[in-house]
C-alpha cells in the first residue's frame, strides 16, 4: 500500500469564496487531488498534479501573500484547510461561500475600502468606537447609509 509523503492544500482564484484542493504524493511517485466538486483526480506524478491545479486557476495556500487578499475581508490566518478523515467528512467544508447579506462580513469589506479606521471616534452621539477613515461616522453608523 501506497503511503503519502506529502500534502498540499489549493485555493482556487475566487476569492472571498473559498474552494479548496487537496493534493497529496505518494511515495511511489504518483499523486492525486481531490477537489471542491468531491471529484477524485489520478496524476502519474506530482507534477502533473500541480500543473493540473495551476491550469484550472488554483493557486497554493502557502504560496499568497496578505496582498493577494487586498480588498477581501480575510487574512492569511483566516485560511485554514477543511479538516475531516475520509473524502466524505471533507466534500461539505471544500467549499465556502461568504454572504454578502452577513452584517459582520459586510462592516469587514466597508472598514476596507476605507483603508481601515482612524484614531478619531464616531460623531454619532454617545458613541465610543472609531470612526472610519476619511468619515466621521463608525462602521456600525456608517453603513446603513450605504444601503447594504
């Protein structure tokens, strides 16, 4: 039986959401993937594996960089891998998609395009949380006015 020598995760290029790859190796030179559809994909070497994930648009987990999330509401240390035993506890976590309708996601985006927050607080009265960057206004006040 074949025993696995290594193991890679891949985020495919479409981001906020995140779908997810598993690649592993084998110590007999073969490797195989398996991807956010539950489909099990063979390759004659791990090469082929990697090549076969670049054409379709994925890209290694430890291979982004914090600017290759600008503008997404996520950091590095928000992508972990999907954790589960066998192929079947996996398939529900490879793919997760972020709603826009979410009320924290959404302060999260807003808190972004304005480059983050200041050191000045919210004009709002009676409020003590920092205002938005280039606002007088904080997050929470902020973005009903953005009809979100």
């Amino acid at each position: 039986m074949k025993a696995v020598s290594r193991l890679e995760w891949w985020l495919m290029d479409s981001l906020p959401d995140l779908e997810w790859a598993r690649l592993r190796a084998f110590d007999d030179g073969t490797a195989d993937v398996f991807d956010c559809d539950g489909k099990m994909h063979a390759f004659a070497t791990l090469d082929d594996a990697r090549d076969w994930l670049c054409e379709d648009e994925f890209v290694r987990l430890d291979r982004l960089e914090a600017q290759d999330l600008t503008g997404i509401p996520l950091r590095l240390e928000d992508l972990l891998p999907p954790r589960g035993l066998t192929e079947a506890e996996l398939l529900p976590r490879m793919f997760q998609r972020f709603q826009l309708d979410d009320p924290e996601l959404r302060k999260s985006i807003l808190v972004s395009q304005h480059g983050g927050l200041s050191e000045t607080t919210c004009q709002e009265h009676g409020c003590t949380r920092k205002s938005l960057l280039g606002m007088f206004l904080c997050v929470e006040h902020g973005y009903p006015q953005y009809g979100w």
